[in-house]
C-alpha cells in the first residue's frame, strides 16, 4: 500500500516535469507551428550553468542557469526560427534537429562526454515522512511547481492582452495579424517563457530524477524525445491537450518503472522493456484516437450561416 | 484616402491582376464586383500586405503602404472585414473585439471606440461572454465587422461579407453596412452581388481577368444589359 502510494507519487511528479517540458514546446508550437526538437538542449545548457557553478552561493547559480537558457532561446529565434519563418513545418523540424546535434556537439568538444555532477538545493532530496510514507521532498516541490506554473501561464493567457494576442496568433496567425497582432513580438514572449519553463526543468530534472544527476552531451534528450510522442498523443494543436499529454506519458513512464518488477523475464523488466511498454500504449491510443487522446472531437461552429 | 495606382500581382509567372486603378475618397462607398477569378480578393490582398505586389502603388491617406507586413498597415489606417468572417469562434465574442483594438494606433479612446460598436450591434454587448463560434452567421459578420471598426480604420475594406449567408441575413449586413455609411467611414466593398452592390455603392468597379473593365454608378443598377455586358463583356 505505501509502496504503491509512494510510486504513484513519484510518478506523479516526474508526469509534471514532462508537463512542464510539454508546456514549453505546446507554446511555440502555437505560435509558430514549429515542434522544436531542440528544447532538450536548452535544458541541457541550463544543467551545464548550474552544474559550473557547484561552489558559487545556490541563488546565483540557479540565476545563471536562467541567463544561459534565456539567451539560448532567443539566439535559437533570431539566428534560427526568424529566418525560417516562412519555411514549411517540415523543414523547421529538421532545422531543429541540427541546432539540437549542433548544441550537443559543442557541449562534447567543451565538457566532455563524462558527465558532471549537478546538485543544486542537497536539502530538496532528503526524505519526509508522513506516517509510513518516505516522500522526497524534491517530488512535492516539482508538483507544486508545475501546478503554479500552469495556473500563472493560463492567467497571463486569459487575463492579459499580449496572452490574448498569443491564443489569436496560435488558433490563426494570418487572421491575428490583420487585425494588428504584431506577430514577431507575440512569438518572442512565447519562446521567453519557453525558456524560463527549460530553465525551471533544468534546475528540477538533476534533483527530481536520479539517474540524472549526471549532465552529458545528450542531457533531457529522452525526455524531450518522449514529451514530444506525449504532446502528439495529447493533441497538439492545444496548449492543455498538449500539456495532459506529457503529464500522461511521464506518469505512464513513472507508474510503469514503478510496477514493473525490475528483474524477470519479458515483458516484466522494468529496465529493459520499459520503453517498449511505454511506446506499445502509446501505438494503442494512436490507433484508437489518431487526433489525440484529449482532443475534442471537431466542431464546425465557424461554418454556421 | 485610398489610392492604387497600376497595381500588379502574380502569382508564379500568372499575373492576378494588371494594371488595376482605384480610388476611393473620404467618405465614400466604392463596390468592386466581377466574376470568379477576377482578381477582386487578390487586389484586397494587395492593399493589406497579405500578397506582394509585383508592380504598382498603394496609398493610404497619402502613405505609401505597400511592401510593409499587414501589421503594420492596419495601424496606418486599413481595416479588413475578411472572406469567410475569420472570427476567432474558441475565443468569447469581448476577446475578439479585444483583439481588433490592437489595430489602433494609440490606446487613448479604446473604451469609446468599443461602446460604439456595442451601440451599433447591440448583440455583441448582450452576448460579449459567449464564444463567437456559438453566434448565428449573421452575427458572427457582425462581429468581424465590429472587430474591424474598434480599431477606427480610415477605410475599411470588406470581402464579400453576404457570402454564404441566407437571404435574411443579407439584408441585416446591408443594413449594418449603410448604419455604418451614416458615421462618414469610407469603405471598399468587394462583392458578388453585383446589382446590389452598384446600388448601394456610390461608385463601383467592374473586375475581370485582372483588370477594371468599367465603372457603374447606382444609375446602372437597373440597367440589366448594361450589368450583363459588365459581367461577361458585349
């Protein structure tokens, strides 16, 4: 019973880091209809600030991994997305693929590909017990983190002009534009928040997920390679959709290494087969809802006379 | 206030439109009719920088506006009411009425701007919380024509606002059409309705194969061999 309670709790959190890397790419995707594969390489820039910065005070630090992520991001828009604007989807996809070996080319060359150790807050990772729960107090953190960054992005969506110039833009940029919607500016902020919600999966994966202490070349890009097959399966034309998606996966993934014993014969290694288990759910839903498993079904409410 | 001058599009090497000349003044209603694929939709393209011109010159109010993205040319003073009504149906009827102030060119007179309109079609007040996508079709041209005029246009452009729309309907976007005459706004109307276009309009251009082939006054509306010979040439 508590070992189950504490992986569906575990699970649950590492369903939010997913969610939170699934808001990120959602985002620009609205506004650009650009699935930016290499989202995990701004989390992997972000891991190498923090992980360069062991000895400076924890503040400045995770400052730092910020700034890095944040001037990433808009590089990657003015050097990469700005001139591609009008490049089909396909050829934007690819384009991010480069920058994403690119990026972790230069990480091999400048650091190696040893990992280095990252430990931002060492209090986070320490146990709290409720009764005969063992709760680390990292995974509480990244729940409550996820929930006010979704609760913060969908006020500023709602409650702000720039968010509702933002929700335009994603459901018709050519319409959004004639009405004046400066599209440029409207893209920027999205890509900015995208960065400050890579900078926060930065500062949380080395804590919240174990084996991912250690930053290499190739840092978060399972992840993004997962959150992405998430987003599809979640509907990716909607930011909420698109977001249940990654939660969903990232629980799945969660819950199935979890309860999957990790020794013993197919299909019942956790270790082994749990990308295979992940990926023949996801096969499932993709053949029982091809448009996604939150999507609404399609309403022609526009077409009204 | 709007000016084109040997305007050219192309499409590929297939020019649109050819040496196309219009002008519409202060104040004025000026109608564009002409068959399917005349060039009436490209010409307002054009003017709002959604396709480039390849040739020619646009004015407005004295600016030249082409070659400049649609952004920036609806702050120079272009309103567009588009083919189809474009209405953000997910967003509730306010946010897209919201979403046209963005084309003012200052903030100042925001809250007027949009109490007029409610004045005009009092529907966009009583149902600013629903979604647009939940209003009749002739509302829904309502509140794209709304949208537009929040943000206070020098002109502004219509693209067969009765399209797909039941007869009824028609008439209430006419009438919003010369309600909206009274307040003095000058407006371009591209339409299929031809003969009630030419009598409605003070002045309308006749578009074919890309080209103005004659100009009608309200006179010709009863004219119906003149309104055929428009149409498909003498």
């Amino acid at each position: 019973m508590t070992e189950n309670a504490q992986t569906l709790l575990d699970a649950t959190a590492l369903g939010s880091i997913y969610a939170l890397m699934a808001i990120g790419i959602g985002l620009v995707f609205g506004v650009l209809r650009l699935v930016n594969f290499a989202y995990g390489q701004l989390v992997m820039a972000g891991a190498y600030a923090l992980a360069l910065t062991q000895d400076a005070p924890v503040v400045l630090s995770i400052a730092l991994c910020f700034a890095v992520v944040l001037a990433l991001s808009l590089a990657m828009e003015f050097a990469a997305f700005r001139p591609l604007r009008r490049a089909s989807p396909m050829t934007m996809l690819v384009a991010t693929f480069a920058i994403s070996y690119l990026l972790q080319s230069i990480a091999l060359v400048h650091f190696g590909a040893i990992g280095k150790i990252v430990v931002v807050i060492p209090q986070l990772t320490q146990p709290l017990t409720i009764g005969s729960l063992h709760v680390r107090w990292i995974t509480i953190v990244t729940i409550l983190v996820a929930i006010c960054v979704f609760a913060a992005l969908t006020l500023f969506l709602n409650r702000t002009s720039i968010g509702l110039q933002m929700r335009a833009a994603s459901i018709d940029s050519q319409t959004a534009r004639l009405l004046g919607v400066r599209a440029n500016a409207v893209i920027t902020v999205a890509v900015l928040i995208s960065g400050v919600i890579a900078a926060i999966v930065a500062v949380i994966l080395p804590m919240a997920v174990p084996e991912r202490i250690l930053v290499t070349p190739d840092y978060a890009l399972r992840e993004t390679i997962i959150v992405l097959v998430g987003v599809v399966v979640g509907g990716i034309d909607r930011l909420l959709t698109a977001t249940l998606g990654g939660f969903t996966i990232g629980f799945a993934v969660g819950a199935l290494s979890g309860f999957l014993p990790s020794s013993g014969d197919w299909p019942f290694t956790s270790s082994v087969y749990l990308d295979s288990a992940v990926f023949m759910l996801v096969i499932v839903v993709l053949l029982l809802r091809p448009e996604g498993l939150f999507a609404r079904p399609h309403r022609s409410a526009v077409e009204r006379v | 206030m709007l000016e084109v001058r040997g305007l050219e599009v192309r499409y590929g090497t297939v020019p649109a439109i050819r040496g196309v000349d219009l002008d519409v003044r202060r104040g004025e209603i000026v109608g564009l009719i002409g068959p399917n694929g005349a060039g009436k939709s490209t010409t307002l393209h054009a003017i709002v920088g959604v396709v480039r011109a390849s040739k020619g010159e646009i004015r407005v109010a004295g600016t030249q506006v082409q070659g400049q993205p649609p952004e920036r040319i609806v702050r120079l003073g272009v309103g567009l009411v588009p083919e189809g009504r474009r209405i953000f149906a997910e967003l509730t009827v306010e946010e897209n009425l919201r979403l046209g102030l963005c084309g003012r060119r200052s903030k100042a007179g925001s809250r007027e701007a949009l109490e007029g309109v409610h004045e005009l079609f009092p529907i966009l007040r009583e149902a600013r919380r629903r979604h647009a996508g939940t209003l009749s079709g002739g509302q829904q041209q309502q509140l794209a024509i709304g949208r537009a005029l929040v943000a206070e246009p020098d002109v502004l452009l219509l693209d067969e606002p009765s399209l797909g729309l039941a007869p009824t309907v028609v008439d209430a976007v006419f009438d919003a059409l010369r309600a909206i005459r009274e307040r003095g706004l000058t407006i371009l109307l591209v339409e299929q309705r031809a003969q009630r276009t030419v009598a409605f309009a003070d002045r309308t251009y006749v578009l074919s194969n890309g080209e103005v082939r004659m100009t009608l006054g309200p006179a010709d509306a009863s004219d119906t061999d003149r309104m055929i010979a428009a149409y498909f040439g003498s």
